[in-house]
C-alpha cells in the first residue's frame, strides 16, 4: 500500500513518537460529537495524572465508607452519599460561622486559613460520622431486629437517601449555595511541566494519611479485628465476645468520618458549592471505585478511587468532557468482566483487609 | 447446684420445633456429652447455651444466674466458650490472629498468665505454632479443629462447649483432639461434648444425654450408657 502524504506509521509503545504535533493526524473528527485526540491526552497526561490523584483521593475516602459497611453488613448502603453532602454541609455552614463569604478570597495570614479549614474539617467529621451513626440506628438496625430479608435493606437504603437529599433540599433549597474558596490553588512546583498545586499536594497525601490511619486501625487495633472477625464470621465473632451491634456503629461511624474528610477536600478544590444533590453523581463513582478495587477490600478502595480519578481525566482528554463519566463507568464494566471481584477483589471477609 | 442447668428448654426456628423440652445438668469439673443422630437438636443446644439462638421457653441458668438475660457476647466474658459446628475459622485471618480472637474479651493481654496461656495452647497443638503466619482458610480440617480449640481455651472458659470436634478428621486427628479434651478437663475445665463419634465419647464422659428430635431420650453416666445394648444398636455400630 503506497504511503499517503502526511500519512505517518506510529507504534504505540514508540515513546519518541509521542510528540502532540506528529500524532496530530491522529485526531479523528468522523463525527461532530465523539473526538479521538491522542494528542490532547498526551499533551496533558502529567496534568491530568496529577489532578485525577487529587479527584481520585475524594472518590477513595468515599469509597472506604462503601467498602467498611459492606463488609460488615453485605449491604451497599446507597445512603452513604447523603452522609457525604451532610459533610459538605457542615464545612459550608462552617466558612459561614466563621464569617466567610462566597466569592471573595479572604486577606488571612496562612496560619489562620489553615486553621479554619482544620476546624471546618473536624465539624464535618463529627457531624458526618454521628449522621451515620443514626442513619444506621434508625434505617437499618429495626431491620436487622426482624432479620428482613437483603432486598428490604437495599431499599431502605435507597429510601433513606432519598429522604436525606429531600430534607436538605427543603432546608437550603435547591440551588447550589455559593463557593467558598479559603485557600486558593497555587502551584508548589511541576512534574514533567505540569503544575502542582498547593491544595493537590495536600489532598493526596491527607487521604493517603488517612487511609493508613484506616488501615491500621481496622488491622492492628482490637475493635478493628473485631470489625474483620464480624466481616468474616458474624456468629463465631459473638462467640468469641465481639458485640456486633458495637462493631456496626463503629464502622458507620468510621465511613462517616472519612466521608466528612472527603467533603472538605471536595468544597476545597472542585468549583461547585455545596448542594442537595450533590452527592449523587460523586457517591456513584465512589462506589463504582469501590467496586473496581474490590468491595469489602480497603486497600482495593483506594487503588479503586486513584484509578477511577485518572483514568476519568485521561478519557475526558482522549474523547472530550462530555465522556468522562462514560469513561468511568465503561471502565467498571471492563474490570468486571475479566475480574468479578474488582482488582484487589473481595477481601475483608475473604482474606487480609 | 449445678454448673450449667437447662430446665424445660423449648427452641424453634420460624415454624420449625427443634428443641422440645431439654433438661439437663453438666455437674463443675465434668465432662457430659450429648449423643444423637443428625437433626436430633444437639446443636441447637449448644447454640442455644451460648446465646446464638434464643429460647422460646424454658430456662438456663449458669452458676446459678439466669443466663438468658445475659447477652450472647457476654457470655463469653461469663466463662462459656465454644467450638462451634464447623470450626468457624476466620479464614481471612492467620493462625496467630484466630488465637488472638478467642482473647477478645481478655484484658490483660500484656500480663504472664496471658503469655503462659499462649504458651500453653502451642504447647498442646505444636502444629499451630509451626503455621503461626498462614491463614486459617489454608489449614487443614485437622488444623483448623486445633485452632479453634486453642482459641477458645485462650478465654479461659470455665465451661467450654465442643460441638463435634472430631467431625470429618482422620483417626490420628481424632486420637489427639480426645487425649487434649481430657486433658482440659483434668486441668479444672467443665467440658460439654457433641459428638457423633459415640463411642468415644461416652468412654470419655462422667454423664452423657441422648438426645432424639429434640427431646432427651436417655441419660446416665457414659459408662452406662456404652454398656447399654439399644444405645449400642442405634448409636454405637455394635451389632
């Protein structure tokens, strides 16, 4: 076949071909709607690395709390997203006490930020992780009470997430509230020509300090291997004297907790103000991170969450905006269908968490 | 008084009668077994005795309380451990770790006693301490019966309930789990025995309960009961 002008033959694995002018012939515009631009993803790959680590990290906190309580319980408590707009809430409502207003960038010395992002950051963990903790006492524990079958657990849960997104939304209405911004993005250094942002830096290793916190205690600390004992073997876990109701409060109470972190984190770097139904969209993609590490594994949360961030960045450079969440979600369905299981697979219950 | 009393105990599950009117007594420092055929109700008993399932009437005293006010995981903290039906290793958790649960409610993990407990459970199974870091799932059917009677002998019980330990081992295993049961039991534990394997196990108890679709049939010591020629009929392979 005689070589076309501007026609150009590029391996894959070819690294030196990878310069965004000689793929430009790549970008395919057959239809208006769908693009294909290599170049584009490879012009950005650092950035969007970096940013999907820092999206990534909010997914696999949220992820965590999906992945305790369905250890525990085999229950995917879809009401675990509500628990995380509650979280929102609560550092919005903080910024709010403490004088801050939408829009403008508060004149503060370093210190004081980061000291009203800490507190907004603790009022968000304390009211996420008690909202939890009654969701469970009053959604879930009447039924265990009469032993109802999975699928009314399943609804509730629903019900319940439902109920929460309506409460809030009578109370604060329906528009987003306005974007407090205490500490604006600035770039700390760059990898590669990307940059690095302050608040990225902070994100990524925050939650990964919170993983390990995560990780230890449910592997090292007592309640911890009762919470695994639970997991594994719920009636030789009371033989052995673990009080699985206490067990099932802590877990709630832990989700909850990392679920106010990640709201915090989420109302630091993503452009959209705190709102009813702002849970939705993120608590699905956290679950499907959940799922793709390996439900029940905590470690599969995490890798979950970092892959699902960037590999939605990667997709939404390769195919355009609008597909990022198809990315997603085609991503899941791929994982599956050669690892059931999800990457990690199921590991709480079945093997070391 | 007896250690453990159950005076009239009624269990059901849903719709489903398994235990219709139990009365029994494990006497301090004994060993009693209750021997029956499948879906006679012994496990149901054990369960019941450790609060799995609940009574449906009756009543269950031990030391002379009311244990069915006693939560299931409190029970534990009373001296009443269990070597459930199966084993009910943790199969995500490695040898040393299934021990360490049957500690759970202890809280003097760092004194000499525990470590004298430890000490003595590797003592009496050294194949545990040989797969101290493998996970339980991995042992095999030999292994994991010597786990879960080390765990549970690491809460110190005071009665200890074995629900048929002998279930699906090869005859060395079987030898060895009865030579330690008797060897528990001589060290001041009250032991209560299901078993199947009959003969054994009556050779081993004081007292011994027959137990047929949920109600006591027979009972007497384990010596009468061996010599008794219906007991052997329908329980002992003698014929």
């Amino acid at each position: 076949m005689p070589d076309a002008p501007g026609e150009r033959v590029i391996s894959v694995l070819d690294l030196a071909a990878l310069d965004p002018a000689a793929l430009a012939p790549l970008v395919v515009h057959a239809e208006p709607w769908i693009n294909f631009d290599v170049g584009l993803l490879v012009d950005r790959f650092w950035a969007n690395t970096i940013n999907g680590l820092a999206y990534g990290s909010v997914y696999a906190l949220i992820a965590l709390g999906y992945t305790l309580v369905y250890g525990v319980l085999q229950l995917i408590n879809f009401a675990h997203s509500e628990i995380f707009v509650i979280g929102v809430f609560g550092v919005y409502l903080t910024f709010v006490a403490l004088g801050f207003e939408p829009g403008a960038i508060p004149n503060l010395p370093l210190a004081a930020i980061i000291l009203d992002l800490v507190l907004a950051g603790l009022v968000a963990m304390a009211v996420a992780g008690l909202a939890a903790i009654g969701l469970e006492r009053v959604a879930y524990r009447p039924l265990r009470r009469r032993n109802a079958p999975r699928l009314a657990f399943l609804i509730t849960a629903i019900g319940a997430s439902f109920v929460i997104q309506q409460v809030i939304r009578i109370w604060r209405g329906s528009n987003p509230e306005g974007t407090i911004r205490l500490l604006p993005p600035s770039p700390v250094f760059s990898i590669f020509g990307a940059p690095v942002t302050n608040l990225q830096i902070v994100i990524i290793l925050a939650s990964i300090a919170m993983f390990v916190v995560t990780d230890r205690f449910v592997n090292g600390s007592r309640l911890g291997r009762g919470i695994r004992a639970v997991a594994q073997d719920p009636a030789t876990a009371t033989l052995m004297g673990v009080n699985r109701e206490r067990v099932i409060t802590i877990t709630f109470l832990v989700g909850g907790v990392l679920a106010g972190v990640a709201a915090l984190f989420y109302l630091m770097t993503i452009p959209q103000g705190a709102v009813y139904n702002g849970g939705f969209l993120l608590g699905i993609k956290a679950f499907t991170a959940a799922v793709l590490g390996g439900i029940g594994n905590l470690r599969g949360a995490l890798l979950g969450g970092l892959i699902l961030g960037v590999a939605e960045n990667y997709g939404q450079s390769l195919f355009g905006g609008d597909w990022r969440d198809v990315v997603a979600f085609v991503l899941l369905v791929l994982v599956l269908m050669f690892r059931p299981t999800g990457i990690l697979g199921e590991s709480l219950a079945r093997s070391r968490a | 008084m007896s250690m453990l009393e159950l005076d009239d105990v009624h269990v059901a599950y849903g719709r489903i009668q398994a235990l219709r009117g139990i009365t029994l007594r494990v006497e301090e420092g004994q060993i009693v077994a209750l021997i029956g055929a499948n879906g006679a109700g012994k496990t149901t008993t054990m369960r019941a005795i450790s609060g799995i399932l609940g009574l449906q009437s009756g009543a269950m005293r031990f030391e002379g309380d009311d244990l069915t006010a006693v939560r299931a995981d409190l029970r534990v903290v009373r001296g009443i451990s269990q070597v459930p039906e199966g084993r009910g290793i943790f199969p995500g958790m490695t040898v040393a770790e299934n021990i360490d649960m049957g500690a759970y409610v202890r809280k003097d993990r760092r004194s000499a006693e525990f470590a004298q407990d430890l000490e003595r459970v590797y003592e009496l199974f050294p194949r545990l301490a040989e797969r101290r870091t493998q996970v339980g799932g991995t042992l095999s059917g030999g292994e994991q019966q010597m786990l879960a009677i080390g765990r549970a002998l690491m809460a110190r019980p005071r009665l200890l309930l074995l629900d048929e330990p002998s279930m699906g081992l090869a005859p060395q295993f079987i030898a060895q789990i009865f030579r330690v049961i008797s060897e528990i039991n001589s060290e001041g534990t009250t032991v209560l025995l299901v078993e199947q394997n009959a003969t054994q196990a009556l050779g081993l108890a004081n007292e011994a309960y027959v137990l047929e679709t949920g109600e006591v049939t027979r009972s007497g010591t384990g010596a009468e009961l061996l010599a008794d020629p219906t007991i052997q009929d329908a329980y002992l392979g003698v014929s």
